[in-house]
C-alpha cells in the first residue's frame, strides 16, 4: 500500500505566525492554517488539524461501513457520514483531542436496523482511522536544522 504525504510550511510563533498544509501526494490543495482561526469558533476560510483529521475519519469510516455492509449481505446504496472532532486543553498540559463523534445515515439494501447497526459498529472498530486515533504505538521523527 502507498504512504500519503502532507506538508506544512509555518511562519512565526504559535499566536502571531501562520502556514499553509499541502495535499502534496494527490496535490489538490494548499490550506491557510493558523493556530488563533484553529482555537476560534469561526475558522474564518483556515483550516485545522482536527478539521483533517474529522474528513480523514468520515471518509475512512465510510469506506469500512461500507465494506462491512457488503461483507455483512446487504447492499449500500448511500451513506452519509459527519465525523466532529473536539480540541480541548489537556489537564497535563497544551491540547488534546478531547472526542470524536461520529454520525451516519445511510441507505442500505438487505440489512435491517438491527444488522446496520451491528454493521456500523463494526466498521468503527476495523476503521483504520479510528484504529489510529485509540493510539499510536510509535511517532517517529526525522528533525534538523535548515
């Protein structure tokens, strides 16, 4: 399986500075990221952390539920799914993601509501993303000077 690839260039302190985030393996974008727009209730066009990470879950988890659909015998013919992740302040200090809530609906041939939710439930468990954000055995980190 291939590696994705992101990239952020920052400028300035944590308040005052600001970057840009690249999409640079499919190269679909460059986001405006900011830590003031990131900690504020309007984002105001900027992007964050828990922002991607919420459209990297949604998108995952969707992916999963929809194979666990198919595995489990029924047919998916649409699934909408919102995932909200919360920052909040970490009591040891700095910020955490403090919740994920995932939400979906779906239309789905051949499973009742019992077996859609028998098969929701496991596809946020198998969900890679999900799987990721119960922890993370190793960080690694390549860091040097420019």
């Amino acid at each position: 399986m291939p590696t994705r690839t992101a990239r952020t260039a920052w400028s300035g302190g944590l308040q005052d500075g600001s970057g840009q985030v690249e999409l640079a393996s499919s190269g679909v974008g460059k986001y405006d990221v900011s830590f003031p727009k990131r900690a504020a209730d309007n984002a105001d066009g900027t992007t964050s952390p828990e922002e991607l990470i919420a459209a990297a879950h949604s998108s995952c988890y969707a992916m999963a539920l929809s194979a666990q659909i198919a595995a489990d015998g029924g047919t998916p013919e649409s699934l909408d799914v919102t995932a909200d992740v919360t920052l909040a302040p970490d009591p040891a200090g700095g910020f955490r993601i403090s919740g994920v809530k995932l939400t979906v609906r779906g239309r789905v041939q051949d499973l009742d509501a019992v077996g859609f939710l028998a098969a929701a439930e496991a596809a946020k468990a198998g969900c890679p993303v999900s799987k990721a954000l119960a922890g993370v055995d190793e960080i690694s980190l390549d860091a040097a000077l420019a």
